[in-house]
C-alpha cells in the first residue's frame, strides 16, 4: 500500500530523499483518481527502488499550490528533492512506467 503523508512529512520523504520519489497528487471525490490507484500500487511493486506517495490536496492545499497542482490526478516524479517530470490525468501502467524510467 502507498503511504499517505501531509505536509509536514513531504519534505523528509521527498526533498530529503536520495531514491525518485513518486508523489500522487488526489482528492476523495476524484474519480480518475481511484482509477489510477491500483495502477500506482502494481508499479510501486514493480518499482522497489523507487518510493511512491499520496498527498491528498483537499488536506495540503498549500503542497498542492507548491506544485502547481491544478488538474487531478497529478503525479509528480521528484528526484534529488526536485520536480522533474509530472503526468496529469489518467495514464495506463505502461505510460506511467515509461515516465517513472526516464526520470529513475
């Protein structure tokens, strides 16, 4: 199961963070973004190497604004502590995989 963190966690679990880290931006009412779920569990199997994160936006507002989070679902790939690639919207496991390996 992917870790849920807040805001006061990100920036030991992200920034800090020597590993790519794979941060799903969602809300509860989002429906492409139960969709994507289990997409991002199967990688976060696929992926041990590579740490993977929720950060619900309807708790973190100001993480969301942070990041530019306008769109859900919005997944962000940080690596050594900054953004550097992101996927909006529902993407299938063999997309989502090819952005997450160009970016490990």
């Amino acid at each position: 199961m992917i870790d849920k963190i807040y805001q006061e966690e990100f920036t030991e679990k992200v920034i800090n963070s020597t590993k790519t880290a794979v941060v799903d931006f969602f809300a509860d009412w989002c429906g492409p973004c139960k969709m994507l779920s289990p997409v991002l569990e199967e990688l976060s199997r696929n992926n041990p190497d590579v740490d993977f994160y929720k950060v619900n936006i309807d708790e973190n507002p100001s993480l969301a604004d942070a990041y530019d989070v306008r769109s859900i679902p919005n997944v962000v790939i940080f690596r050594n502590g900054q953004a550097v690639d992101r996927s909006i919207g529902y993407r299938t496991a063999e997309q989502l995989q090819e952005i997450i390996g160009k970016n490990k």
